[in-house]
C-alpha cells in the first residue's frame, strides 16, 4: 500500500492532474463503448432515411440496403403530391401538444403544489384520491363512454388532449420536488407579505420550481406528441388524425389486406390506398424530424430538471 | 380507508343515477319513432359504419343521398367510415359502449359476424324482413338469406354479388404464349408440372408457382373455422368432421408441394412471404391461385398491366364464408330499426340510390353515358369507395370497360353454384374455447410451411397431426361434431 | 358542520387548485371505475349502452377468473410480464450505471455531450416509430439482419415467426430505448457527488478505480435502490407499445411476447372477449397495488422523501 502510495504521489508530481483522469487507454476504451453505444442509437433513424431515399424497384430486389444502387426522391413527392394529409396531421399533433402540455402543466402544477403544502388540510386526501388513480384503471370501455358520450368530445381535439392532462405520477414527482426544494420559511414570509396563495404560487413558486416543471413538461409533451391510441379510439374525421396515429393505422391496414389477403373484393379495393414501402418510411423520417431538431433543447433542461429536482442526493 | 370507501360509494350511485340518465335518453327516442318522425317532413336519422379509408366527400355526397333518402323513406343518412385495419377494433369498442348507430358493415373478416351476432351486438331481423323488406328479398339470390343465418335467424343483409367461391389457377399469358405453353388441360395440382418444369428450365429468373404464406391446397372439403383443418367433405353424406390433415387428399397435395418445391417451383422463402405484390408489379411469375369471379380476368389484367387468364382449379360452392362477405346489419341499439331496415331494403334495391353511394354525385363525381352506364370524372378520387361493401352489387353502373353482360354473368354464374352440406351451420366456440387458442397457436407453427412444400410432409405431417391432437383438437371435433348432428337434425337434413 | 365551513373557507384558495385536477380524476378514473364489475359477468351487448348492458349481463360470480386461469394463458402473460421486467430492470440498472460512469470520466466533455445526445434520441421516439425501425432490420425478404446473415452463407430467417429470438430482441430493444435516459439520471446523479470527497481520496492516494468502486458507486447506492424499488412496484405493468408495436401484433410470437397489458388490450378489441379481459384487467391492479404498496413501504424504509406517498 505504502509503495503504491509513493509510486503514485511520484506520478502526480509529474503529471498532476493523473488522479482526475482515467489512463489514456481506458480514455480509449470508454469513448469507443460510448462511442458505438451512441451510434446504435442513432443508426436506425439514419437506416430508415436511407430506404426512403431508396429507389422502389430497387428495393424489391436487393432489400433494405446501406448503400442502394439507386437513389431516388420519389416517395417525398408521392408524399407531398398526396395532398395535405401529413400537413394536417403535423397540425394536429403540433397543436395537440402545445395545448395539452399547458393544460396538463398546469392542472398537475397546482394539484402538486396544494398537496405539498403542510398547511393545507385535506392534503392527506387529496394524496390519497390521486395516488389511488395509479393502481386502479377502469379499462378502456367505460373511460370510452365517459370521453366519448358523457363529455362528448368524440371527433373533437379534447378527446386528444384532456385522457392525458392528468397524471398521478407526475403529481407525486412534483409534490416531493416542491417539499425538498421550496423552503417554507419563503411561502410564510410571503404571507407576512400579506400575498394570496395563488400569488406566492406563480411569484415565487414557480420561478423557483421550473427545472421540475420543464421535466413535467417535457414527459408530457412527449406523451403528446407520440401518443396514438387517442385517436384510434376516439377520431374518425381523417382531418383530425395526429401523425402517430396516421403511420399506425397504415401499418394495420397492410396487416389487414395481408391477413384477408385471399378475399380478392377486399385486397382490390384496399390495396390502391396503401403507400409503398419507401413513402411510409419516407413518413416516419417525417414524423421524427421534429423531435431529431428539438430535443437536443429538451435535452438541456431535462438534465437540469434532473439534476436539481427529480432526483436528490 | 372508511372514508375513501364512503366516496367511492358516492361516486358508484352517481355512476347509476348517470347511467339511467343516458340510457333513459337512448330509450326515449326509440318510442319517439313511433310517434310522427320518420316522415319526409320530420325525417330521422341513420348512422351508417362502414369499412374504408375515409374519403373527403363522404358528407357531400351523403347529404345528397340523405335528400333522396329523406323523399323516399323520411330518413337522412350519415356514413362513417373506418380504416380497414381499425375497423374490427374500433367497431368492438364503439359496440360494446353502445355508440349510437344503426347500420354497420360486418363479413366474416372485419368485425366478425357471427361472434357478434351471437353476442347480441345485432338486431336480430327475421320479422323487420318481412315487413320492410319485402323487395329485398325478391331482389337478391335467397342462397344469401338462407346461407347467412346464425341459429337459425337473419342478423343482417347480405350484399348481392357473386355467390360461390371457385378457385382458378391464373397464368401470366405473356409467358404462356412465350414458351407456348397449354392451359387447357389444367385444373388439378398434378397437371400443373409440365407447365413449372418447361418454365423452370427456360426461364430461371421466373418464380413457377407464386404463392404467400396464406396458401393451402385445394382439396374438396368445406373447413367448419377459416384456417383451421377441421373440415366436412363436399359430397358427403354422413356430415362426419374430418381432420383434413389426415385425408388422403390433403396428403396426396402436400407430397406434390413438397415434389414442386425441392424441384425449385416454389420460392424458397413462400412460407413467411406475406405478399405476392412484388412479383406481381414485376411479372416475373408464371402462375398461382386465386378466387375468381366473372371476369375477374379482365379486372386483374388492367390492374397488373399485362394480361392475366384463368382456368378452373375447383367447382364452385357456395359456403358460409362467400355467403358473409360482405354484410350490413343494423344495431341492437338503433333507435330507429324499422327506418334502418326500410333504408337497406331501397339501397339494395333502387339503382339510383345504390350508385350514388357507391360513386357520388352525377356531374360532379361521374358522368353518365348510358342508362346503365357511367364514367368516373377526376373529382372521383374524393369518393373512391369499396364497391363490395356497400350493398348490392348487381344494381351497379357499368364502367366504360365492363361488358355490357357483366351482371347477367354474375347471375349465372351465382346459378352454377353448389351448396356446401354445412352452409349455414355456425359452429360456436364457446365451450372449447381454450382448447382453440392452443390449436391455433399449433397451427400458427406448422401450417404455413407444411403448406408451401417447405417441409416434408412425411415427418412434419404425423408431427403436426400429433400436436394438433395435444392441443385439443380432438375435442374441438368432437364439441363441433354435436353440434352439427343437432343442426342436421334441426334441419332435416 | 359549521367547523367544516371554517375549514373550507381556510383553505379555499389551495382547494382551488386541486379542483381542475380533481374534476378530472373524477371523470377520467373514478368514474370508469365502475366498469371493472364487468369481470363477474357474462357481457352481452344491450340496446341501451355499456352501463345498461352491464347491469343486464347475467353474474357468472368467478367464472372469468376460474377460465382465465384454467387456460396457459394466465401463466403466459403473468410469467412474460414479471420475467421481462425483471430482465428490464437488472440489466437496464447495471448498464445504465456503468454507461453513466464511463460518461462522467471521459476527457473530452464535448464528446461526452455529443454522445449523450446520441444516446437519448430512443427515448423520444415513439414505439410506434421504433416498430418501423426494428422492422428495417428484421424483415424477412428485405431487412438488414438477414442480409449480413447472407454474407456469410446463413439462411435468412423469419424474425416475425420464431418466437425464440424474441426474447433477446425485445430486451434489446427496450434497453435500446431507455438506457440513455437512464444513464443520464445517474451521470446527473453523479455530477452532484461532493467533489470534496475526490479530493480527499486523492490526497489518500487512491486510484480511479478505487475512486470509482469506493466512493461513485456507494453515493450512487441510494438512487440506484429507490429507482430499483419503483421500477419493482411497477413491475407487473408491461410497456404496452413494446409489446404489441414492435413485434407487429404476430400470433406466432404470442408465446413468447403476450403480456398482461396485450392480453387484455386484445381481449377487448380482437376477441371481444369482454369480461375474460376485465378479469385480466382486474387481477393486475390487485396484484400491482399489492406490489406498489410493498415497495412503497421499502422505499420509505430507505428514504422518506422518495416514497410516493
């Protein structure tokens, strides 16, 4: 022990900052696992350009190729000369994710905050009434009657946006962020101030509190945006189809025709509406180019929200 | 917890008191029918489901159609339709929440007839038939009333096409005159050889047989589920269920498969080919099976852009399957039954109600040439509709290249059609329905490259036979045996 | 009663607050509740709705649950669900922790945010995206899998029909997806280690590795569990889209890639087998709670703040 110690204290004299940094080898090793990781992960968006940049007959015979022997643009302009259906439906998930990711923040920002609050007396219930809603579901048919007859909000963009504006999980999240991170001294000197509770919420809560509201806005927002079942139960005006839900209800349309593929009354008249294969992947390259362009932003804050918030040392 | 049990109870009798709410109102327009609406004055609405990929001008035209249906019958329409692969899922849900509606789609492969039927998700319309149907029924072939009854009733309206189901073996013709080749004598899976074998050898790049993992070989029985090897011979007279794979017709066509793939016949890959559309753009095929019907030649000419022939491989019977291609049954929930059942005896009857829905409005979607003729101007890809669908078919303008014999064929060839012993009889899984499940997940194993000659039925066959059996087979016959006993007894047969 | 009042009027403004949110659990969860009634009964359609055919569905008391689990299929589901979870879980753990530490030593911080944003593009795709890429790989006639397979003479297989491979594939997918997400927590985690403690080791002369081993991996001890714990508390809930996006809903994987939340999803859209996946649906919230509650009282035991409640 004696000797490794002097050994390694006649290293730091030469190079001082050894003990900071692994060995340039293990430097080596760890870019290159870390390295590859990140490649794979990024590899298959990257595959999926290729194909729909893939020339259609090509493909029938080679296959989904790194490197095709022909490159073609057709399935962008079969795309964009199919008409607006995948402008639409950009629409559609844009402006269901902007709206619904402020609802939901704020709904689940309040509900947080109250329950956080020692002073507040039903704080115990309230807990309990939302915890409750994690362990329990009602299945899809009834919460269906209540969205679609009760609310009625059938073909309508609620019916996209309020199933997901809650979350019990994400309360309990932002509840104990709120409890380890806002002091109460602040809140009583606020109403020493003489402020009203929904006045110290948004002056001094939420500033202080944003790095765990960008987390809770960031799931959400993702919930949003990639979210497809909504729709399948609830839209039939092709007008309000998200992008999700456009690329799934292709893919079961072909497994349909492929299933009853011996009715020829069935494959004749459904086969004509189906895109080939390097325009759906074109469309997934679509539907993913937003996320591929923002989420190195949500990245920033999430790792902030991260850090400071949702986990605690 | 006491008090969290106290709200939850709250919460129950609201749930009650709101479910009375809505059903009461669901009740009351029902009688209301009764009542003065329903005429061209104070007409009522119908809200039709139907399978398809929505079309842009789907409310255009139904208002069109709602105008004429609303002078006839005191009745607007309003169609819904639902993408093919979302229908069987979307339908389930709205069902069993009992969405409003009165007419849907239903075949026995999109929102499953007689599962649903039985369920009690249609109106069972013996009596309405009678009534309002009576123009219906004298316009459409009765095999199709008669072949789609479940225990014994009507739960909806079949569409009037082609009736039997006859499968033929199609050829690439530019092939055939190529190699000068003869057709003529085709019609078993043996007299095919010649055929694959002077392909195979002057043409390698050709696939010989095109097949997908969906292939079976044909042999006379009528299955008593879709795809699973319980089966009825078709000249039988005992109505005994057999397993089809222990006939010695199903050996005897597996042994060719198996010739007709080691000799390179068969693409190596048919048992996991999910579609045949490559080869099919690219002609690069001889020959493969299909259903037919008349002119069906034509239709697959002009859609593959070289042409395309035919001959018979099988007679053609008329079974339960043929018979529910393609229904339209009316809600148990409907509030207006009687209103429904009067729409579909006009749609299935009136011309010109049945071409509106089917290809929209004169002059704007089509043009008319003829009295029974018509042609598709450009708007027409705003309403491009699934023809087979929407009721029936023999009332249909003729397209600029149909014949102008087209449905006077159909009715011939409808006549030619021989029943199958158990048409109409609906085996009913209830009780044995584990016992399918794991059938079905041995077929799922075995079936496809048994089928496709992947594998050698000497060794694969008993094999699969045996696990069948452990599976329950036996006793999915069995249950499906008395059950058709009782049926044959019932129907005197 | 007058007291009730007082206390209303106290704490009104904060009642306000949990109001919007309480409408809609009540609409949204509490209300559908009443549905799961539907396990005891046979369901059959009545004209007038889904609460009316509730109620006139004749009680069949435990037949549901009696035929759910005389099939395999209770047995399938419950072992695929529980199994890949704990795979999810152990692996996702021992990777993410590791890839977290490599990330906090590299040299270069700017490769090391380069990869970190490489790595998290999984986590923000959906599975119905991630269904077209796996399908790019494993398509039988087109795919890349079987390509590479073919350079060196292997006879392409049919990935959406053997259902031995699916195991693998589906932990690698999901590991895929979620690793970086996670790694990121821990290198969070990590980058908030005290640094005093570094130092302190250094002048002790210990190595990196001891480093590493000694301090990183204990301070990250606690985190580690309590994301263990509610991953536990969680795990008799599968990712839905996993499940049933990735391996294109094939029957013949169904063995192998049927879990609690696909059983009953397909129960009641194919199937319509209603009461079958109300029982289904029903026999996972009881066992589930159960499960979160345990690891609730666990993850209280090690640090009260974490608990969720």
């Amino acid at each position: 022990m004696q000797m490794t110690r002097d050994t390694n204290k006649a290293k730091k004299t030469r190079k001082p900052r050894d003990f900071h940094r692994i060995t340039p080898g293990w430097n080596l090793i760890f870019n290159l696992i870390a390295g590859i990781f990140a490649l794979a992960c990024v590899f298959p968006f990257v595959f999926v350009v290729i194909i729909s940049l893939t020339d259609e007959s090509v493909l029938a015979s080679e296959g989904y190729r790194l490197i095709p022997s022909q490159w073609s643009l057709e399935a962008y302009r079969y795309i964009f000369e199919s008409g607006d259906t995948l402008l639409r439906a950009y629409g559609v998930t844009i402006l269901v994710t902007l709206i619904g990711t402020a609802i939901s923040l704020i709904m689940i920002a309040l509900y947080a905050y109250a329950v956080s609050r020692k002073s507040f007396r039903y704080r115990r219930f309230f807990s309990i009434f939302a915890i409750l809603t994690m362990l329990f579901n009602g299945g899809m048919i009834p919460t269906y009657m209540i969205v679609a007859q009760l609310l009625g909000l059938k073909n309508s963009i609620w019916a996209l946006i309020l199933p997901l504006a809650m979350n019990a999980f994400y309360v309990m999240i932002l509840r104990t962020f709120y409890s380890t991170s806002v002091p109460d001294a602040l809140i009583e000197s606020g109403k020493i101030d003489g402020a009203g509770e929904f006045r110290i919420f948004f002056k001094i809560i939420v500033p202080l509190s944003l790095p765990g509201l960008a987390t809770i806005g960031l799931f959400s927002t993702l919930g949003y945006w990639n979210d497809w079942f909504n729709a399948l139960l609830y839209i039939d005006n092709p007008n309000l189809v998200p992008l999700q839900s456009m690329l799934m209800r292709i893919e079961s349309s072909m497994q349909f025709i492929q299933q009853n593929s011996s009715n020829a009354n069935i494959s004749m008249a459904a086969m004509q509406s189906l895109p080939q294969d390097t325009a759906r992947m074109a469309m997934v390259v679509l539907a993913t180019l937003p996320i591929i362009f923002a989420y190195p932003f949500f990245q920033r804050y999430f790792v902030q929200g991260l850090t400071l918030g949702a986990v605690k040392e | 917890m006491g008090k969290s049990k106290k709200r939850f109870s709250l919460a129950i009798t609201a749930l009650t008191a709101l479910s009375v709410v809505l059903s009461g109102c669901g009740g009351g327009g029902g009688n209301a029918a009764s009542g003065g609406e329903g005429t061209p004055e104070k007409p009522v609405e119908l809200i039709w489901y139907t399978i398809g990929t929505p079309q842009k001008d789907v409310n255009t035209v139904m208002s069109e159609v709602s105008k004429y249906t609303t002078e006839k019958i005191g009745a607007t329409v309003t169609m819904k339709m639902i993408d093919w692969g979302d229908y069987q899922q979307k339908m389930q849900v709205m069902v069993a929440s009992g969405e409003p509606m009165d007419i849907m789609f239903t075949s026995s492969g999109g929102f499953d007839y007689v599962q649903n039927a039985r369920k009690g998700a249609f109106l069972e319309l013996d009596s309405l038939i009678d009534e309002y149907g009576k123009d219906l029924k004298n316009t459409i072939d009765p095999a199709f009333l008669e072949g789609s009854k479940v225990d014994g009733h009507n739960y909806a309206i079949p569409a009037n096409k082609e009736l039997p189901q006859q499968e033929v073996w199609r050829f690439n013709q530019n092939l055939i005159d190529e190699y000068k080749m003869d057709t003529s004598d085709v019609r078993t899976l043996d007299s095919l050889e010649p055929l694959l074998k002077t392909i195979k050898e002057k043409a390698p790049d050709i696939t010989p047989f095109a097949m997908d993992k969906n292939y079976i070989p044909y042999v006379p029985y009528d299955y008593v589920i879709q795809n699973l090897p319980m089966a009825v011979k078709l000249d039988t007279t005992d109505y005994k269920i057999v397993n089809v794979l222990e006939t010695p017709e199903m050996k005897e066509a597996l042994t060719t498969m198996r010739k007709y793939y080691q000799a390179g016949y068969i693409a190596p890959e048919a048992a996991t080919t999910g579609s045949t559309s490559d080869l099919g753009t690219s002609g690069k095929w001889l020959l493969d099976r299909a259903q037919t019907q008349p002119f069906a030649d034509n239709v697959w000419s002009a859609s593959s852009g070289y042409p395309i022939t035919s001959t018979p491989a099988s007679d053609p019977i008329i079974t339960n399957n043929s018979v529910q291609g393609s229904m339209m049954a009316i809600s148990a929930n409907s509030e207006y039954p009687e209103k429904a059942m009067e729409f579909l005896n006009l749609l299935n009857t009136d011309p010109a109600l049945r071409n509106m829905v089917d290809s929209g409005i004169e002059g704007t979607h089509y043009n008319k040439t003829a009295d029974n003729r018509l042609e598709n101007l450009p708007e027409s890809k705003n309403y491009d509709m699934p023809s087979y669908s929407l009721g029936n078919n023999m009332l249909l303008y003729l397209n600029p290249n149909d014949p102008d014999n087209k449905w006077d064929e159909f009715k011939t060839f409808n006549e030619s059609g021989v029943n199958s012993p158990i048409l109409s009889f609906n085996f009913d899984p209830k009780s044995v329905s584990s016992e399918l499940a794991a059938v079905q997940n041995v077929k799922e194993q075995f079936w496809s490259s048994l089928m496709t000659g992947t594998v050698d039925p000497e060794t694969y066959l008993p094999q699969a036979i045996e696990k069948f059996n452990q599976a329950g087979l036996d006793k999915v016959m069995a249950e499906a045996q008395t059950q058709l006993d009782a049926w044959k007894a019932e129907n005197g047969k | 009663m007058r007291n009730f009042f007082k206390n209303i009027n106290r704490n009104k403004a904060l009642l306000f607050m949990v109001l919007p949110g309480t409408i809609w659990f009540f609409f949204f969860s509490y209300l559908p509740l009443a549905g799961t009634v539907v396990a005891f009964k046979e369901y059959r359609f009545s004209r007038d709705g889904f609460w009316a055919s509730i109620f006139r569905s004749e009680w069949v008391g435990w037949d549901n649950f009696k035929f759910l689990f005389s099939t395999d299929d209770a047995f399938t589901i419950t072992r695929n669900t529980l199994l890949y979870n704990l795979a999810f879980i152990i692996l996702g753990l021992v990777f993410s922790v590791l890839l977290a530490i490599i990330l906090s030593e590299l040299v270069n911080r700017r490769l090391s945010k380069l990869y970190q944003t490489g790595m998290f593009l999984p986590y923000f795709l959906s599975w119905v995206i991630v269904g077209y890429f796996v399908f790019s790989f494993l398509s039988m006639d087109r795919g890349l899998l079987n390509q590479i397979l073919g350079w060196f003479g292997v006879n392409p297989i049919q990935w959406y029909s053997e259902a031995q491979y699916w195991p693998y594939i589906l932990i690698i997918v999901n590991l895929w997806k979620t690793i970086g997400y996670s790694s990121v927590v821990y290198l969070a985690a990590i980058l908030g280690i005290d640094k005093s403690l570094y130092e302190a080791a250094m002048i002790d002369g210990a190595s990196k590795w001891q480093q590493i081993r000694r301090i990183t991996i204990p301070m990250l001890a606690p985190i580690m569990t309590i994301m263990t714990l509610l991953a536990v508390g969680k795990i008799f809930y599968a990712d839905f889209g996993l499940f049933y996006q990735v391996p294109r809903d094939s029957g013949t994987l169904y063995s192998v890639t049927n879990v609690i939340d696909t059983y009953v999803y397909r129960g009641l859209m194919t199937t319509g087998e209603i009461g079958m996946s109300a029982a289904a649906g029903l026999y996972q919230s009881i066992v589930g709670f159960v499960l979160v509650i345990i690891s609730n009282y666990v993850v209280r035991r090690v640090d009260k703040d974490s608990a969720l409640f």
